[in-house]
C-alpha cells in the first residue's frame, strides 16, 4: 500500500491490471527524482543535455514528428446528453468514450514503468486550489509535471486528507495518430489520454483539468476557470492592481504577462502570477480573487527575444526544457527570431543547412518553472489569490477591434467576451467573418456548451455588487500595407494604464455603441513615434464595419439554439439598434 486512501490505490491498482507496467512508481516530487528521471532520458536518448556552460541543467526533447501539438478534432467531452457538451466540444457517450479507450490502454505500460503522479493545481494550502493524479507511462511528462504543477508529497498528503481528486490517465502509446484520444468525462472527474505525448494533450494538469474539468466544476460551485494569465502592476506611487487577460492561443498572453515598462515610464514594475490560466472565486466580501493554478510555463519559443520578451529569453537560460527546437553547433538551442547563433540542426534532429523548413518547430515549447521568470510575484503562491480590478479580452483585429475599450457593464462585458475572436486569413475591410471565434479564448478548452457558460457567467453579477471593470484590447492593428499600428510589446503598458485609470474613475471616456473608448490624448504617447491621426485612428469605430461584425456574431449565436441566454441576445440586440441608429444619422 502506498497511500491511505482506499480509493486512489484501488484506481492505481485497477489501472496497472489493465496496462500492465512493468513497474509502479510514485512520484514524490523532490529535485533527485527529476535528476533522476532526466539521466534516464538522457540514457534512453529522449533527452539530450544542452550545453552546461551557457544553458546549465538545460535539456532538449525531440517528439516524434506527428506529435507536435493539441488535437482538437481527437479531443472529446463524454456526457450523457450531447447538448451539455454543446455545439462547441466534440462530443461521445461515457460509454462509448470508455470502452474506446479502455480498448487502447489494454497492455499500454508492457515493458514500461508507470509513474503516479499526485498533483496540486494552485498553492498547496490554498482553499481554492483542486488537486488530482496522473498515472502515465512518460518520464518526460513526469518532468514537465514538475516544473508545471506543485507535485509529489505535499499534493498527497491534501489528498489523501479531501479524500477527492481528478483522475488522469495517460500513455504515450505507440504515438498512432489514428489511436489518438483526448477523453473527458466531467461528471466522473476523470480523463483519459492516449497516443500523444505532447503538453496539452499530456500533461493532464493544464488545459484538461485546469480548464476543462474545471470549468465544469467551476459552474456547478459559483467560480470561474478562465484561459486567462494574471498579473501585478505597480505604479511608482506603490499603487498595485492586479488583472486577468484572456487571448485566444499565441495571441501573447506570456509576453504580455511578462512585460517589462517602457524606459519612458520609470518606477512601475510588473508582477507576473501566470500566463495561460486563472481560478476566480469571490470572497466574503464579493471581491473576485484569482490564483494560478500552475507554478510553470510551457511556452512557444519561437519569437522569443530581448524585444517581444527580454524576461522569458533570459529565465529559459537555465533549468528549462525544451521541446522541439533547433540546436546550434555549440549545442545552444535556437530557434527562428532568437537573433543569435546559427541553427546546425532542427527539429527533427538533422543537419540544417537553411534549404528546408524551419529549424524550430513553430509549436516548439519550453517548460520552466515560474520562479524562473525575473518579474514572478511572491504573490502567486498567495492561498488567498489576488484581487482582480478587470478582466481584459483580446484578440488579432487588424482592422476592427479599437486599441482599447470597456464594456459598459457585466452584461455587456460578457457580449464583448462571447465575440473574441481572432484573424486566421489576410481579411481585408468587410471581410470581417473570416476570424475563428473563439470565445473567452475557451473555444477549445471549455468542458461544457458555450451558452450554458454564457449564463454562467452572466449569473456572476446576482453575487456580487463590485464585480471588475471588463475590457477588450487589440495590439494587432495594421494599416493597409500591413504595417502595425501600434507598437506593442512593453509599450502596451501604456494602455494597461488607461485601464487602472478607469477602474479608480480617473480618466474619462467616449460613450459609443461598442463600448466606453479612450480620448486620444489619454493615452500617454509621449516618446513614441505614433501619429495623432494614427492615435485617432486606434481610438475610434467604423461604425458600418460593426454592423457587419455584429450580424455575424448573431448568426454565430443561432448555432447554439435555444441554450443562448436571452440577456446575451438582448445585449447583442442592444448594439445592433445603437449603432443602426448612428448609421441612420450620418447617412
Ligand atoms: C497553450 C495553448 O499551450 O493555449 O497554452 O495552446
Ligand atoms: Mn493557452
């Protein structure tokens, strides 16, 4: 017996029965087990060590080609009824869900060894935080586990105390794209994972507890779990306000997270708490507080530099892995926008010489863990999270979406949240609908049908009369030669600015159909080689370009029938009219 609780040595138990490892290991999460499991990799030639003198306790992964990112067409939601899954998850029985991937993991784990890895997604003692267990048959999951998520003991001990805890199974298999299944069975707080290796299809702590499984739970108990990364900023007056941002993926929540002020605001500082995912819950006095239920980062490197990210190029100079980037002949990793080195191989393993691809996979990831990072705030390991001022959408708009705008109240706010979307084509003026919806940047992570979460999310404002401030920003902007319009990066903090302002009621605002917009002189462009035409420019609506983008986010709704919230279609009506109305008078 290796733990106290009945429950989980009866499941490990069942699940060794079933795959048929050749040995069980419980993992306890100490710094020797990961040294451990990374001198095995490195013997099995899964792992090769990157050089020690520049990238001390550095190690690169290669996966195997057909593995190199989440699979949304194999990811599936299994609930009784399919319209709880809704129009946005693919969708099984629990029955037929199991039974086709019990079938797969039958002998899974012969001539494996099968680790048990007991988890916590949030600080250890914090009541918001859930924990579960992985069972997978891959050491390099168990080592992104380590970084990413608080692991071992401690997480055994709570759960062997609440006595609940989500189920993870996962195996590698043999990497069969055609046996490949992401399973989720919510209401068993269970999922079952196999054929891939990749992080989120594999490291079952992330997008699959922590978001979809979580969302489900989040509905049922009154919270939230959000794709959203959470950070501190601090003004030079000592001031702090804390805020979520939800970006659809590689829309750069990380670098936004990380973000280090422009030399023309001196003595702010940000706090970083996370970068993909937020646990909202209210407290006694109805103030929305949020934890990152991770400790790590697995982000993309490719672009990553002293300019979009000086804070994460020098936190993955050491203890960091790396999962499917180039090496240099001194045996650095490199990857395409490192803006130094010269790549000798790619990631595949094989000489580059410049005439085929890319050297870093486009998805190539690292994993760190997040005291790594130069800006982490002690505050992330708070177990009473941080108070969240606003919440702040966005997306790719080049021609659309303003720089920024609030929602005029909750209601409103989840609209703007509900139409977040992102450009996947060149769409020139008018050609708005060529965006992936993706709403709250939860398309592929929400456990349960959008419109249910619609209303859950509009529920919120029955529980609390000082809910944050909501906002949609946009750095994506481009003029017709495609040249961006604003220079993001650290200079977005300028805008973040604007935010905090409105939440204290410091700065004013144009009313407009969409939303509240900024002045465009208050928007501080001091130092900045913006226009004040180009300012007007981001700081205003096409009011026609609206109304098309509001029709097709109506007729995006209609896909999800009757389980649409009324208010949501009020609110969406409510746009329509307003703007109709300006259309009208300057006709
Ligand atoms: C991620 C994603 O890996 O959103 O964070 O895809
Ligand atoms: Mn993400």
């Amino acid at each position: 017996m290796t733990t106290k609780l009945p429950a989980l040595q009866q499941w490990v138990d069942e699940v060794a029965a079933r795959t048929q490892p050749d040995a069980i290991h419980w993992c306890t999460g100490t710094e020797d087990e990961y040294q451990d499991l990374m001198e095995l990799m490195v013997a099995e030639g899964t792992m090769a060590p990157l050089n020690p003198d520049s990238y001390p306790n550095c190690y690169l992964h290669l996966s195997d080609p057909s593995d190199v990112a989440r699979v949304e067409h194999l990811t599936f939601v299994c609930t009784e009824a399919q319209e709880d899954a809704g129009p946005n998850n693919n969708w099984m029985s629990p029955a037929e869900g199991h039974a086709r991937v019990d079938a797969l993991f039958e002998g899974a784990m012969r001539g494996r060894m099968m680790y048990v890895i007991p988890y916590c997604m949030g600080p250890i003692d914090s009541p918001y935080s859930r924990c579960g267990v992985e069972i997978t048959d891959s050491k390099y999951v168990v080592a992104n586990m380590k970084l990413m998520t608080r692991m071992g003991t401690a997480a055994l001990e709570r759960i062997e105390q609440e006595g609940s805890f989500v189920r993870g199974l996962h195996s590698t298999g043999d990497l069969d794209p055609d046996k490949r299944f992401i399973m989720h069975f919510p209401d068993e707080l269970t999922i079952k994972s196999i054929g891939s290796g990749y992080g989120g299809n594999a490291l079952l702590g992330k997008k699959c507890h922590a978001l979809r499984i979580a969302s489900h739970q989040a509905r049922e108990e009154g919270w939230l779990a959000e794709h959203m990364m959470i950070m501190g900023i601090e003004s030079p007056e000592g001031e702090t306000h804390y805020i979520a941002c939800a970006f659809p993926s590689a829309c750069g929540k990380t670098n936004l997270a990380m973000l280090i002020p422009p030399h023309s605001m001196p003595g702010w500082k940000i706090h970083t708490l996370g970068d993909d995912i937020a646990w909202l819950h209210f407290d006694d006095e109805g103030q929305l507080r949020a934890i990152n239920p991770e400790s790590g980062y697995f982000g993309v490197v490719p672009g990553t530099n002293k300019k979009t990210n000086e804070n994460a190029f020098n936190m993955i100079t050491h203890d960091a892995i790396f999962t499917n980037v180039g090496r240099t002949i001194d045996n650095e990793p490199w990857w395409e926008g490192k803006q130094n080195g010269e790549p000798a191989y790619d990631w595949r393993g094989q000489e580059y010489d410049g005439s085929e691809g890319k050297a870093a996979h486009p998805n190539s990831r690292f994993t760190v863990a997040a005291t790594n990072n130069p800006s982490y705030s002690s505050l992330a390991d708070a177990p009473e999270g941080v108070p969240i001022s606003a919440i702040v959408f966005g997306g790719r708009r080049k021609r659309l979406a303003p720089l920024v705008y609030e929602a005029k109240n909750w209601q409103h706010g989840v609209l703007v949240g509900a139409s977040v979307g992102s450009e996947t084509t060149a769409a020139a003026i008018g050609e708005v609908g060529v965006i992936r919806r993706d709403p709250m940047a939860m398309k592929p992570f929400c456990g349960y049908n959008f419109g249910d979460y619609w209303q859950h999310w509009l529920s919120l404002a029955e529980k609390s009369d000082r809910l944050p401030r909501i906002f949609h920003v946009n750095w994506f902007r481009q003029d017709d030669d495609g040249n961006f319009l604003w220079p993001g990066f650290g200079e977005n903090l300028r805008v973040l600015k604007w935010i905090i302002d409105r939440c204290e009621n410091r700065v004013g605002a144009r009313e407009t159909p969409v939303g509240y917009l900024p002045e465009p002189s208050d928007i501080d462009t001091s130092e900045l080689d913006v226009p004040a035409e180009i300012m007007r420019e981001l700081t205003s609506i096409d009011v026609e370009h609206w109304q098309i983008e509001n029709q097709h986010f109506a007729e995006y709704l209609d896909g999800f029938g009757d389980r649409v919230p009324q208010a949501l279609r009020d609110e969406q009506q409510r746009v329509a009219m307003e703007l109709e109305k300006i259309a009208l008078k300057t006709a």
